[in-house]
C-alpha cells in the first residue's frame, strides 16, 4: 500500500512562513510518499487550486499530484479542464484529479455558482465535458479545440471523492476510483465501500478501481498534545459547523497517536486492499512530515 501526504493548505499559519507550501512539497517529493495532495475551498484562506498545482509542478520532479478534490460546478467545465491539461503538462503527466460536489453551499455563493447544481449528476456532466476537452472534440465554436492536450491520452485519472454508496454507484460509470476519507479510521466500514466500488466497477465493466482513503493525522510521543492538534484544526476547518457539534466529534476524529500506532493502523488499511492512504496534517510543523517519512521508509 502506498502513503500520500497533503499539503497543510487549510492551517491558519500557513502564509506566516513564505516558503512553507515549497517546503512541504519539496520534502514529499524527496520521497518515500506516493502523491502530494491538496484540496479545495473557496470561502476560506487556503491557495487556490489551480494556481498552487502550477507551483506544485514547478517544485517537484517525481510524486504524483492529486487533486484531494476540486469541486467541477464552482468552475467553468472547459477552463477547468484546459487549467488541469496545462497542469498535467507542467508536471510531466503526474496529475489525477479528484473531483467531489462539496460540502459547503458557501462556496457555491461565493464563487457564483448555482447551489442547486450541488450534485453527483451535476458533477458526471462537468466530468464528460472535461473528458471531451481532454480527448481533443470541439466543444465550443472554434476554429481550433481547446488545448494544450495532455500528457496522458485521455487525459488525468479521475478519482470520486466519496463517504458514501450512492456517489460509488453514480460514479462507476466514468470515474478511476476513488479519493474517500474517513473521519473516525472505521476500517470495516472503509472496507464495505471498496468492496461496493469493486461490485459497482465490475457491473459498469470498467475494469478494478483504485481504492484511496485519506484522514487527519497528528503525531506525538503518547503526551497527548497530537489530539489537542487535530482538535484545534477541525475548529478552524469546520468552521460552517456550529463549534459544540466540532468538540464533540473531535475526541474520535481522525488519528493522534505515536508512529508505532500510525503504522498499525496503516497496516489495517492495507489489510482491505487499500490502495494508498492519504494523509491530512493538522498543522504547518514540517517535522510532522519528517517523522512519517521515516516511518514509511521503514515500513
């Protein structure tokens, strides 16, 4: 099973070092991680996407780049797809997208998109223009096609963002595979949505989907600071949910512990055929990725 790690995109000290998302990049390509991973939002202080994934591509020669997800109804299909083709090309074809319809009607308001588009239907039909773009069809009236091509025929892997059966079932029709989270690491209940995904790709002849996962992590020496960390993330990431439903759900939301007990539970992970797990810091400290590092090479 392969590790991925995400960049600290949603932390609150993230501009205070100017070279900080640089860092972190730099450092997980060196190795021994899969993907670099980042997400989106529009209604809060993160980089956007798209810029940052030029930067990605610029700061990093080997790891895959994932897309951990783009929301497709905030963004014009075709611009969309062009921004990832150019992106793909930048970075030498180590892009896969992750797309996802979003968790926040906020977002929607402020980049002027229909909430009502809030969908999984809404998101195949961005995902089929895409693919159209990518494959080289004229989809608007011009005398040439929307470019550049990229790197891969086809265009980038595209990953499902998903907690759920229904997205599975909608998405095995034009989706890879997908791009999960698990919010209190139920291995079994990971497990029963990859074996939905296996059913659901087999029916839809689609061949084997790659089956990701991603969580929270933050790591301590059995102190008990590492779920103080995730606890302060989550009130600062969560902000559309009202504070008390957060310190309620923070006590068993996502993994705080030593890297002894990181790595049983990746070992569970790898257990259901698990694919890779995507690791989600809850804070700006590069140690945090140093320490991993050195698990996973151990590993």
């Amino acid at each position: 099973m392969d590790v991925g790690m995400t960049l600290p995109v949603m932390e609150p000290d993230l501009w205070e070092g100017q070279s900080t998302l640089e860092d972190w990049a730099r450092l997980i390509d060196a190795g021994p991680f899969a993907s670099l991973c980042f997400g989106e939002r529009m209604a809060f202080d993160n980089p956007e996407t798209l810029v940052l994934l030029g930067a990605v591509a610029a700061w990093t020669q080997r790891v895959e780049i994932i897309t951990t997800v783009i929301v497709p109804q905030l963004h014009d299909p075709v611009m969309l797809a062009k921004a990832l083709a150019t992106g793909d090309r930048l970075c030498g074809g180590r892009l896969t997208v992750g797309l996802g319809v979003g968790g926040r009607e906020e977002d929607y308001r402020a980049a002027g998109a229909d909430p009502a588009t809030q969908t999984m239907g809404q998101m195949a039909q961005r995902a089929a223009v895409m693919k159209r773009v990518w494959a080289g069809e004229k989809v608007t009236e011009a005398v040439r096609s929307v470019g550049p091509p990229p790197v891969r025929e086809g265009g980038p892997s595209l990953l499902v963002g998903t907690m759920g059966p229904k997205t599975i079932r909608n998405a095995a029709s034009w989706a890879d595979g997908l791009a999960g989270v698990t919010l209190d690491l139920d291995v079994d209940a990971v497990g029963t949505l990859f074996d939905l995904a296996r059913e659901a790709w087999a029916v839809a002849e689609r061949g084997t989907p790659r089956l990701t996962t991603s969580f929270w992590f933050a790591l301590d020496d059995g102190s008990g600071a590492a779920r103080e960390q995730v606890h302060s993330h989550l009130r600062h990431y969560m902000n559309w949910i009202p504070v008390e439903f957060v310190d309620a759900m923070a006590p068993s939301t996502g993994f705080a512990g030593t890297e002894a007990e990181l790595a049983e539970v990746l070992g569970r992970f790898a257990d259901i055929g698990c694919d890779e797990v995507q690791l989600i810091p809850t804070s700006c400290d590069i140690t945090q990725v140093e320490r991993v590092a050195a698990l996973v090479a151990g590993m």
